[in-house]
C-alpha cells in the first residue's frame, strides 16, 4: 500500500485495458469509455509520483488539468458522437468512414 | 486494515475496468466504469491526494459517467433496440494489449524510480488551489478557456441542423 | 486734415464695392433692380471726390503728399503693406472716375433699360469703380497690379456682359489674355525691383534707385517691364488688338472704362513710376506711344462703325500721353489724360446716344440686319439730334485740337515735349513726327466721323423720321461732359488766354521756378538722368512753335474732312481706289487679329495639342506604361518558369512520388478507428522492443 | 488636450467600426455617422488650430509611447506650423467629401468605410513624427484610395486604379529604401525630430557606390514624394486618376494626397538633407518650370473639364516646387536674402493650401455640372451662363482663384513663390510667369466654350446648382475669398515653423563636397 509498484502495475493494467477498449469497442461511447480509462491510468500515474516524489504538489495540478481536459473532451466526443449518429443513424466508429477514399 | 482495504479497493478497480472493456451491455459497462472511476478516487486517497480524489468524484463520475449515460441513452432507442454491440479483433487485441501490459511491467520493474519519503500533510486543497493562482495561473486560464471553447464547440455540434 | 483725406479714400474706395455686394446678391430683388444703390454709392464717392478736390485747391500745394499703410502679409522678414497715397494727381485721377463713373451710371440706366442682367451689369460697374480706385489710390506696386488685375476681370465681365454673342466672348476673354501678357511684363518689373530694393512702396523704390541699390541695365529692365503692364492697359502697340474688340460691351462701358479711365491707367502707371524709368527705357516708352499714335489713327481713319473709330482713337490718343511720358513732359501726359477723359467719354456717350437711336427706330422697322453702329447707315441727324450733336462737336474740336477747347492745350504741351526733345536729340526726329501726323490724321476722322453721322444727307431716308434724341438720363451726361471740353475750365484760375496751357493742370515756368498749378514734375530717382526742370523748360521754350504747327495741322485735317465728305471734291471710293493696299490695309487694320491668330493663338494651340499628345499618347502609353508591360512580360518568362520546371517538375513531382507511395499503401487506411489504434500499439511494442535490445 | 492628435488620428476608424456595425441597407444612417465623424474632426482640427501656439516654431501638443522597442520604433505625434494648416484642410474637405459623395448609390457601406480609412492614413501622414509610423499610414492610404477608385469609379476605373496602385507603390518601395538607408546609417532610429539633428551630419560622411548617401536619400526619397506631387515626369497618374475617380475621391486626391508629396519633401528631404537641398535647388526650381508650362499646355488641349482641372494641378504644384527652391536665397551664397526665403516657403506652404481649396471646389464644380449632363466634353456644352447662373458665377469664383486673380488666395501664394525665387532663379522664374498667361487662356477659354454663346438646346432645362452642392462649395468659397483678402490668419500659423526650417536648412548644411 506505500510502495510505488504497486500503483504503477493497477495503472498499467488500467492502461492495457483501455487500450484493449479502444482497439476492440466498435460502439463509439464504449471507445470513449477505453480512453477514459486510459485518462485515468495517467492520472494515477502523476498522482503516485508525487505522493512517492517527495510530494510535490505539480503532480496533483497535472491530474487536476487531465481531468478538467477529460471533461472537455468527453464533451465535445458526446457531441460528435451524437452528430454522427443523426447525419448517419449509428455511431459504430468502424461504419463512419466516408472520409475513406 | 488499511492494507486489506487497498487491495479490494485495487480489486474492485481493475475487474471494474475489465468489465467496461469487455461487456456487450453499453449500459452496463457505463456502470462498470462508474466503480473503476470510484476505485480509481479511492487510491488517489491512499496517495494523499484528497482534492483530487474529491474532483474524480465530482468531474468524472458526476459529470463524465453521467454524460456518457447520456450518449448512450440519447443514441440508442431503448424501446426497440437492445443496449447491446459487438467487438471486433479482440483476439489480436487481446495479444497486443497482453504484450503491451508485459512490457509496460517490465518497465515498472527494472526502472529504479526516484523516492523519497515525506509526511503525510493534513490537507491539500491550499496548497494546490495557491499554485493554481500564482505558478499556474496560465495553465489555469488556458484550460479555462479550452472549457469555454469546448463547451461551445459542444453546442454548436449537437444542435439541430437547420 | 490728413485724417479726413484717408478717410474719404478708404469711403471712395469701398462704397462701390459695397454696391458690387449688394447688386449681386440682392439687385434682382430690390425695386428697379437696385440701380439707385449702385447710383447712390457712386454719387457719394463723386461728392467726396469733389469734397477732396475743393480742399487740395485750398491747399493749393503741389508737394502736398499723404501716405498710410497698413501690414498686410507679415513673414518676419518678408511683409508687405497696403497703402494708400493720396496726393494732388490721386485726387485729380479720383475725381475724374468718381465723375466720369457717375455719368455712366446716370447713362446706363436708360440705355440698358429692360436688359436680364441690368442688376449685375450695376454690379459689375462698382466692382470696376472699385479697382480703379484702388489703382489710383495705390502707394506700392503690390496693391498696384492687385488693382490692376481686378480692373482687368472687370473689363473681362462687362464685355462680356452680353456673352450669348460669340464676339462679345471673345473680345472679353482677348482683352483679359492681352492684359495678361502686359501683366506678365508688370510682375517681372516688380520682381526685379522688390529683390533689389526690398519694398514695394513707390518712396521706397524711389529712394532705392536714387540711391543706387538697382541701376543700369537691370533698372531700364525693370522699367520696361513695368511699362509692358502700362502697354497691356493702356492698349499700346502690339499689345493693342483688345481694345478695339472691347466696344462690343455696352457702350457707357466704353465711355467709362475704354475711354476715360481704364485705359487711361497704364499712362497713370507710367507717370507714376516716372522718377525711376532711365533713359533707355523712356526712349523704349516714346517711340512705342509715338508709333502707337500714328499707328492707330491711320486705321481709325478708314474705319466705319463709329466705335470703332472711337477706338482706335482711344488708342491714338493713349499713344499721345504715352508719348509725352516717353519724352519727359509727364506732366503734360497726366494733362492730356484728364481732358482726354472727358472729351472721349462725351464723344462716347454721344456715340452711345445715337446708336440707341438708330437701335430704336430700326426696331420699329423691325430691321435686325442693319448694324446700327455702321456710320454708312447714317447721316444727316444733325437736326433730329441736337444736344448730342452740338456736344459731340464741341468734344470732337477738343479731340481735333481746335483752340479754345481743352484738348488744344494739352495737345499742345505734349508736342511741345516732343518738339523740344527733338531739337536736343534730333536723331529722334521722328518722335515730333509722329506726334504731328497723328494730329493731322486725328482732326481728319474725327470730323469725317461727324460729317458722315450727322451731316449730309440720311443714308437711310426710311429711319430719319423714327431718330430722336435721347432721353435726359443720356443727355445730361452729354451735355456735361461737352461743356467741360472748353479750355476755360483748365486755365483757371491763372489765366484765361486760350492759347496757354498755363493752369491748374500745368505749372507755369518762371524763372527756372514752377508757379501755380496742381501737378509739378518730380525730378527723375535715376541718377544721372536729366531732370523734370530741364525738361519743362525745353517744353516751355518750344511751346510757341508747337502751336503753331498744331493749328496748321489741325486746320489741315479739318479742311480735308470738309473737302472730301462736304464738299465731296474728291470721291471717297476713287481715294480709296487710289490709295490701293495702304487703304485695304488700314481698313483690315494691318491684319493684325489674322497675323497673330495664324502666327501666335494657333501655333501655341497646336503646340498645347502636341504636347497634351506627347504627354498622354506617348510618354504615358508608351514608356509608362512600357514599365508596366516590361514587368508584364518579366511576369510572363518567371511564371513559365515556374510553372513548368518548379511547379510541374520539382513539385508535382514529389506529390506524384508521395501519390505513388500512397497508393501502394492505401490498402492500411481501413477507415476503421479500431484498426488504427492497433497500429499504434503494436508499433508501441515494436518500439520498445527494439529499445530493449 | 492630451492625445488630441491621436484622436484625429482614430476618430475615423471609430467612425468606420459603427459604420460596420449599420446593416447595409440603412444608407441614410451610414452617410450621416460619416458626416458626424468628419465633422468631429472637423471641429477638434478647429481645437487644435485655437489652441496651437504659433509663435513657437517647433513641434507641439507631441505624443510618444513604445510600440517596437527593438527596432526603435515608436508612435510618435506632433504637430507644427507645416502640418497644421494640412490638418485643418484635411478635416474640412472630408468633411466637405461626404457631402459630395451623398449620391452615391452603389455600396454605400464599403464607401463610406474605406473612406474614413483614407481619412485616418491622411491624418496619420501629417501627424507622425516617426518614419516607420509615417510608413505605415503613407500605405494605408493607398488602399482605401485603390478601392474608392476602382470601385466608385468612371467607365475606365480599374486601369486608372491599378495604374495609380502600381505608380504609387513604386515611389513608396523607393521611400522605405531611403528610410531603411537614413535608420541604418543614423544610429538606428526612426524618429523624425532625431534624424532632423543627426542625419545632416552623419550622412555627410558616408559614400555608397561612390556616391555620397545625402544624393543617394534625397533622390529615393524625392521620387517617393515626387509621385504624389506630382512632379513632371511622374505626373501621368495623376489625370487619369482624377478623370476616373468619382468626385468627392477626386476632391480629396487634389485637395489633399498631392499635398502629401510637397509636405514630405519639405518634412523629410529638407529637414534631414540640408546640404541636399542645396544640391538639388535648381533642379527643383526646373522641375517646377516644367511642370508649370508642361501642365499648362497639357490643360490647354484638353477636352474633358475635369482631365483640364487636373493638369491645372501639375500646373498649379509647379508653383510650389519653384517656391520651395527658393529657400537656398537665405544661405550666404545668395547673400543671406531672408525675405526671398520666407517669401518662397511661405508660398509654396501657402499654395499647398490654397490649390487644395481650388482645385477642390473646382472639381466639386465639375462634379456638378456631369452629375447633370452626364459628359464633361467642354466642347459639349455652351451658353450656360443663362440657364445656371448661380452655378455659373461659383465656377466664375473657382477659375478667378485657379488662375490667380488677387483678392484670391491663389494670387498670394503664386505671387509669394515668384518672389521668393526670383533673387535665385531668375531665369526659371521669368520663364514661368508664361504660367501666369496659360493658366488665364486655359480657365478662360474653358469657360467661355462651357458657359458664354448661345444655349445649347439640348440643355435648356438643366437645373440649377442645388443647395447641398452649394453647401459643399460655400465654404471653400469663402475660406479662398477671406484668405485672398486676408492672409495673415494662415501666415500667422506657419511663419515661425518656416523660419525654423528655413534657419535649419541654413545652418545645418555642412558645405561638404558631395
């Protein structure tokens, strides 16, 4: 519980998670789930550093801006992702590829 | 005590975060990542971060989870259609992301990270609000204005085409 | 008392000018067209003139002299003043346009009655009224040609008054350029004399020369030029084809300006800037007036519209004063300029009388062909018109230089000048000459001009029934002016011999000392120059000779006249027939409007065409716009260039490689998100795989 | 009065932002917002003139703030005898111009707009005392000029606007070689009042391409300015320009942007280039020879009126450059003749002024009379006298001071330049009073065939000048009349300023062997 690995390898399986998310989901919200988890693995990652760095505060400031930048992100993806799913009637990422040649 | 209630917390994170990854129910995933993103807060307090722990709480799972399970809500008719969808390659992405996760360990173990130990401070919430006003105040502004630009962006996207 | 005289100037200057004011801005609007304002102002200006007169004779001092001044433009160093000089010739000259202005206005309301433009034409007039004055009343050359130039767009706008005639346009448009062309002469006077002496003003300049800072070549320069503004006024030779196209203005206008007082401006000029014209220069001014003289009068005597012959005896006349300048006696000229004024105004006037006659009864015969001006459509309206002919007749003897009337005597005095320069210079025996045969030819018009206007018998017997004389509007004038063409009124108070010039207007010589009289020569500013006394005296001494030549010859132009129209011993056609090309080129007036319209006007207008051809067709098109085409076809070779090796070679070329590399690649662009972020994992892996070796 | 002169400067971009901000069809309301701009200026011109000292001679009311520190560059205002009386004629004319431009019918908007962007340039130009700064607003004015032109224009607008671009432009690349050259070789400074110490001195002692750099400045400089004068040889612009341009631009292109060529030259080439000066007199006395008698036989034939008023301006600037010559007559050389060199500068300064009013009124004239008759052929017309008299006796006032008659103020000024030179210059002088007798045949001669003779029929119900045409005309009217009579209000704001010039230009000159 104050050993630094420990946060580190929860972090990296978040990570290997999202990640398998992202590559994996074809619905467009559960590929935004994956990256927030992604997000999260990060955040966990700053904040483990600065508890372990001496605590150093910058860390907390980095996770604070990822999580605000989360907000706006899952903002502005919702909104594309409602868009696509009114001009096209699905958000399956896979089938929205019209900008393909 | 404290100890045991780490792993769980760990626990309850990682198969939460399994279960958002791997389930077919969108739904139910959302609801998974809402666990993933509490556990997630709880170790934040184990690494004496309360003010973080408290904006995890309060972005991520009463603004972020909320809004997805209003996509989800908004892109699916509940009547007609299950909440449900399909995966593609997981067989690859099962390998590759297994492989990456090896590899992202190997890192975490060989690396000789740089520690020190220090006390544990009563409260965090002054001296982060101090930095965000004075060393990164720019940063502040910047995202500030990201938000603003974000939720504009939003609004202009999801309005109805006239 | 020095205050009263600037006073009255500054009121005789601005009263007309507040008439031009109110005549153009309220004249259409006020009852009879606002003449009465125009009247009114004129005939204060006329009783302050009079005021101003009576009190220099009280006076009675010839030195009498003010001056006031006030800065005008001030740079620092640079200034110049405006200022008044009023001495005994500026109040004479301010009498004589306050009169001669009163009887024009007097007059024109009746021969301008019913005209569209009768306010303006008022108007116009005190404008004119008003720059006269200021040229008298100037005390520097600045405010001179100022003055001067505004007489000259006054002339232009009252001959032009009835501008719907292309001639009366014309003739307006040809005495402003002619002017000018005198003014340019004028300026270079003024610039020359100002870098040398610093001021404008005439005591100035005066005291510069005598002083030395200008002299020489550059001062006879410089009085020359001042006289070309002179020759330009006063219509001298070459400069005076305007005044003769001047007559189609009104004819008041012509008694006013054309006649008496205009014109009369460049012998004013000159006999102000007497003390500083050098010899050189004065023999320049001579023999352009002695020729002028004669010049004029042998066109005058072949002309037939009776203004014309009017004009050119103007211009004769003008040439006279000129003349006596030239010769020295400026006294005389200045002499000759005020009874000129009154007689040639009068015979102006008369003029004016008997072409509204004619105009009327050819109107009621409804006849719109027959020129009314043209004297072979007159004759015998002695008895139909007699104030106007016994006036005219009075004027014409004084022009003629009959003895009792004014003219014999200052006729006299000038060629008394002439004669007596003559005999001490008599390699200019020629100026005395053209002094007596324009006298000559002068009495021979100027009673062939009554003889055929209002002797003999009617050239149109149908008209004679309808002339009548004028109203008493034109023949007050008339008859005023007619009686001060009698000798009487310029001998007082010293004598009243007939026969002497000797008066208010012409000092006696005693002694080697001038006595009595208004106008005493100033001895000349130019160092070395022989002096006025000198002058007078030799003039003095000639004087009995004079006239007796000048009666000779006056009696032989009268007698010819009477011969050759009267008696008709001799036929005026066989004369003419005779006489051969000396008789066509009178009558053509030496061709001079053809020769300078085919050698100057058309000339200069094709070299204006050819240099707005060079400007615009050529320089323009061809080498400005070369720059431009020579850039056009730089731009051309660079964009070939670049077109082809940079953009088509070099460029397109590297975009077909990468279009090639694409395509061979395209097969990985799935368009699936999933897919791509595989990619990026496994290159991830691939990455830190490799790093881990 | 703090910052009066920046908002001269800004008042019109003001303008032109609640302009844009007027939805385009509301034309009343955009004309009237111009109107209230300009006469704002106008009124705040009318200030500063009333509070402007004119016995002092040297800059006033001077504004600086840092704007590029690292090249030196500020914003630099301030305003002398030279400047002012600019000032106040740009303030009225465009004041005046968009009463002239009231008719206009297409795209009222952008007119409007680009108009009070010209306005802000010209301002800038006259007020700014740093050379970058005088740049800038030297070429912003050429854009909204560009437009108005090719826009607003005659049948042959876009020649006559790219021609005008293009000629511009050339003068202006050559400026800001000389200005690049003055700031490298004088210590790396744009401001103007800097350079007018420093430059006489440290130019004299540079060569380039064995050259001195005072002759190499002066001439790149000089054809700048000489474009806009315009001075014969780059004069070809100038009638096309006028000729295509609608009348209120032509307005403010005679009225004012000429203005600007002989206000830099007296501004830049006679403050920095002393010895320049003395270089180049009689050149410039010539050039004026030429562009007196070339403009004038130029105006001569011509056939269009308004192409007529405009080679009157070539030949009315001429005036002014053989004035401005005369300025040498002050230097021990012509015997320290001060009067010649007050008289000189002060006419040629005198001339800017009062060929702005002229020359302005006359094209408002001409603007009238082709608003009417819809061609400007003076051959076209005739006999108008009787059927527009008020009219007619306008353009009668207009011609009288275009060609010198006293009692307007065109006489004074020519008379001043004449006067001033003629100790010098004898000889160019002489031969330019033929100026005096062209500008009289050409007015003359135009205005007998336009107005005198029968009526023409076809224009037998042309109406009269109306009264917004005369409220444009009245004013410039009376400012050429009250100034014909009574110079001294405007000789009194420049006198000390030309004697500050004129004792620079002397005692700065180093005599160096050039």
């Amino acid at each position: 519980m104050d050993q630094l690995n420990n946060y580190l390898f929860i972090s990296a399986i978040l990570f290997s998670l999202g990640v398998f998310g992202v590559m994996t989901r074809r619905n467009g919200i559960a590929v935004l789930m994956g990256v927030e988890l992604i997000l999260n693995s990060a955040n966990l990652n700053f904040v483990a550093f600065s508890r372990f760095g001496g605590m150093n505060l910058d860390g907390h400031i980095f996770g604070l801006i990822v999580i605000v930048l989360a907000a706006a992100e899952a903002a502005v993806a919702l909104a594309i992702v409602i868009n696509i799913y009114n001009n096209l009637n699905t958000i399956n990422v896979d089938e929205a590829s019209t900008m393909k040649e | 005590m404290a100890e045991m209630l780490f792993w769980l917390i760990a626990a309850l994170t990682i198969a939460s975060a399994a279960m958002v990854v791997l389930n077919n129910q969108l739904l139910y995933s959302a609801i998974a990542l809402l666990f993933t993103l509490f556990g997630v807060a709880g170790l934040y307090i184990y690494l004496w971060a309360d003010f973080i722990a408290g904006v995890q709480l309060l972005v991520y799972i009463g603004g972020i989870n909320v809004l997805i399970i209003f996509g989800i809500m908004l892109t699916n008719r509940i009547s007609s259609i299950r909440l449900s969808q399909t995966n593609v390659q997981q067989g690859v992405g099962g390998v590759v992301s297994f492989w990456l996760l090896i590899l992202v360990s190997m890192v975490i173990t060989k690396t000789p990270w740089y520690q020190t130990t220090s006390a544990e401070p009563s409260s965090t919430v002054r001296e982060v609000g101090t930095l965000l006003m004075t060393k990164y105040i720019l940063p502040f502004e910047a995202i500030s204005l990201l938000l603003l630009g974000a939720l504009i962006g939003a609004a202009l996207l999801s309005r109805e085409a006239s | 008392m020095e205050n009263s005289f600037i006073l009255y100037s500054l009121l005789i200057l601005f009263l007309p000018l507040l008439a031009f004011v109110i005549q153009i801005f309220f004249g259409k609007r006020l009852p009879r067209e606002g003449d009465w304002v125009s009247i009114g102002a004129i005939s204060i200006t006329l009783i302050l003139a009079i005021t101003m007169f009576v009190k220099m004779l009280l006076v009675g001092d010839p030195e009498f002299k003010h001056e006031a001044s006030i800065v005008w433009l001030d740079m620092g160093a640079f200034t110049i003043s405006l200022g008044f000089l009023v001495d005994n010739i500026t109040i004479i000259m301010l009498l004589i346009v306050a009169l001669i202005s009163t009887c024009t206005h007097i007059f024109s309301t009746e021969y301008l009655k019913g005209d569209i433009r009768y306010s303006r034409y008022f108007g116009y007039l005190g404008l004119f009224t008003f720059s006269m004055n200021g040229i008298v009343l100037a005390n520097n050359l600045m405010s001179m040609y100022m003055f001067w130039e505004l007489v000259g767009v006054s002339s232009y706008l009252l001959i032009g008054h009835w501008f719907e005639k292309d001639s009366a346009a014309d003739a307006s448009k040809k005495a402003f350029l002619t002017n000018r062309v005198g003014d340019i002469g004028f300026f270079i006077g003024i610039m020359l004399i100002y870098s040398a002496v610093g001021s404008f003003a005439f005591t100035d300049v005066f005291d510069g020369v005598a002083s030395g800072m200008i002299a020489g070549t550059t001062l006879t320069f410089a009085g020359v030029g001042l006289f070309m503004g002179a020759m330009g006024k006063s219509s001298q030779f070459p400069l005076h084809i305007w005044l003769p196209d001047a007559m189609e203005g009104p004819t008041p206008v012509s008694a006013l300006m054309h006649a008496a007082t205009m014109v009369a401006a460049g012998v004013y000029l000159t006999v102000r800037i007497f003390p500083i014209l050098t010899p050189d220069a004065l023999l320049v001014v001579a023999y352009v007036g002695g020729f002028t003289a004669l010049f004029a009068a042998s066109i005058a005597i072949t002309q037939t519209d009776i203004k014309k012959v009017l004009a050119y005896s103007t211009v004769s006349q003008l040439g006279y004063m000129i003349l006596a300048v030239g010769t020295g006696v400026y006294t005389a000229a200045f002499f000759h300029l005020l009874t000129h004024a009154m007689f040639k105004a009068n015979l102006f006037y008369g003029s004016g009388s008997v072409i509204h006659s004619m105009h009327h009864a050819l109107h009621e015969k409804h006849d719109h062909e027959t020129d009314p001006q043209d004297m072979h459509n007159m004759g015998g309206f002695k008895d139909k018109m007699p104030i106007t002919y016994w006036s005219m007749l009075i004027s014409t003897m004084a022009i003629a230089g009959v003895p009792l009337f004014s003219g014999f005597l200052s006729k006299d005095a000038i060629l008394a000048g002439t004669l007596s320069f003559a005999q001490h210079h008599p390699e200019h025996l020629l100026l005395p000459l053209f002094g007596f045969g324009a006298a000559l030819m002068t009495a021979f018009y100027m009673f062939r001009m009554i003889f055929l206007t209002f002797h003999g018998e009617p050239k149109m017997p149908e008209l004679i029934d309808d002339i009548h004389e004028s109203p008493k509007e034109m023949t007050g004038p008339i008859v005023l002016l007619g009686t001060l063409s009698v000798y009487i009124w310029y001998t007082l108070p010293n004598n009243l011999s007939p026969m002497s010039s000797y008066g208010w207007f012409n000092p006696k010589l005693d002694n080697h000392n001038f006595k009595g009289g208004l106008v005493h020569p100033i001895d000349s500013s130019v160092p070395g120059s022989i002096s006025a006394l000198e002058i007078a005296e030799h003039a003095h001494h000639a004087h009995h000779m004079a006239m007796y030549i000048s009666i000779a010859v006056a009696a032989i132009g009268i007698f010819l006249s009477w011969f050759i129209y009267i008696k008709k011993g001799l036929s005026v056609n066989a004369l003419a027939e005779r006489a051969g090309f000396l008789y066509r080129w009178s009558f053509n007036k030496y061709y001079f409007d053809e020769n300078y319209n085919k050698y100057l006007y058309q000339p200069t207008l094709r070299l204006a065409d050819k240099v707005s051809w060079l400007d615009w067709e050529l320089y323009d098109k061809y080498f400005i716009n070369g720059f431009g085409r020579l850039t056009n076809w730089a731009s051309k070779v660079t964009g070939k260039f670049d077109f082809d090796v940079i953009d088509q070679l070099l460029v397109d070329g590297t975009g077909k490689i990468a279009n090639l590399i694409g395509r061979k690649f395209k097969g990985v662009q799935t368009g699936k998100l999933q897919n791509y972020v595989l990619y990026v994992a496994a290159g991830v892996i691939i990455l830190m795989v490799i790093q881990s070796f | 009065m703090d910052y009066i002169l920046s908002w001269l400067i800004w008042l019109p971009v003001i303008g032109m932002v609640a302009i844009a901000f007027i939805p385009r069809d509301k034309e009343v309301l955009i004309k009237q917002s111009a109107a209230v701009t300009t006469g704002l200026q106008f009124v705040l011109t009318l200030v500063l003139w009333n509070n402007f000292d004119s016995k002092d001679g040297s800059m006033q009311f001077k504004e600086w703030a840092e704007w590029i520190p690292s090249f030196n560059i500020s914003y630099y205002l301030g305003v002398d005898g030279l400047s002012l009386p600019m000032v106040i004629l740009t303030g009225m004319l465009f004041f005046i111009g968009v009463f002239v431009s009231w008719n206009i019918k297409k795209a009222v908007k952008g007119y409007f707009a680009l108009f009070l962007l010209l306005n802000t340039g010209v301002m800038g130009v006259f007020l700014s005392l740093d050379f970058f700064l005088f740049y800038i607003f030297w070429e912003v004015m050429l854009l909204p000029m560009y437009f108005l032109i090719g826009m607003w224009g005659g049948p042959q607008r876009e020649y006559a606007a790219i021609k005008f671009f293009l000629y511009t432009l050339f003068g202006s690349v050559l400026m800001l070689i000389g200005i690049l050259g003055l700031y490298f070789s004088c210590g790396k400074t744009f401001d103007i009042l800097e350079l007018t110490r420093v430059a006489p001195e440290a130019l004299s002692s540079i060569m380039w391409w064995g050259m001195s750099a005072i002759k190499v400045i002066w001439i790149l400089l000089f054809i700048g300015f000489a474009i806009k004068v315009p001075v014969f040889p780059f004069h070809t612009w100038l009638p096309l320009a006028h000729v295509e341009a609608p009348t209120a631009v032509s307005v403010l292109l005679a009225g004012i942007l000429l203005k600007l060529g002989v206000y830099g030259i007296i501004r830049v080439n006679y403050g920095l280039m002393p010895d320049g000066v003395y270089w180049f007199s009689y050149a410039l006395a010539f050039l004026g020879l030429i562009n007196v008698v070339w403009g004038g036989l130029c105006a001569l034939a011509q056939k269009d009126l308004k192409k007529l008023v405009a080679y009157s301006s070539v030949n009315h600037m001429g005036y002014s450059l053989i004035g401005m010559a005369a300025v040498v007559a002050a230097g021990e050389a012509h015997g320290a003749n001060l009067k010649a060199a007050q008289a000189g500068l002060g006419g040629a300064v005198f001339q800017m002024f009062n060929h702005g009013t002229i020359s302005a009124m006359l094209f408002i004239l001409v603007g009238v009379i082709y608003e009417r008759a819809h061609h400007r052929e003076i051959e076209g017309f005739g006999g108008l006298a009787s059927q527009m008299p008020v009219y007619t006796g306008v353009t009668a006032v207009a011609f009288f001071a275009g060609l010198g008659l006293p009692g307007l103020s065109g006489f004074i000024s020519e008379a001043m330049c004449f006067i001033g030179a003629f100790p010098v210059y004898k000889g160019i002088v002489i031969a330019s009073t033929i100026g005096i007798l062209l500008n009289a045949a050409y007015f003359l001669w135009a205005f007998q065939r336009i107005f005198f003779g029968e009526l023409n029929e076809k224009y037998n119900d042309l109406p009269e000048i109306n009264r917004l045409e005369l409220f444009t005309v009245i004013p410039l009217l009376v400012v050429t009349l009250f100034l014909g009579i009574y110079p001294a209000p405007y000789l009194d704001i420049i006198s000390s300023t030309m004697d500050t010039i004129i004792e620079h230009v002397v005692s700065m000159a180093t005599y160096a062997s050039m």
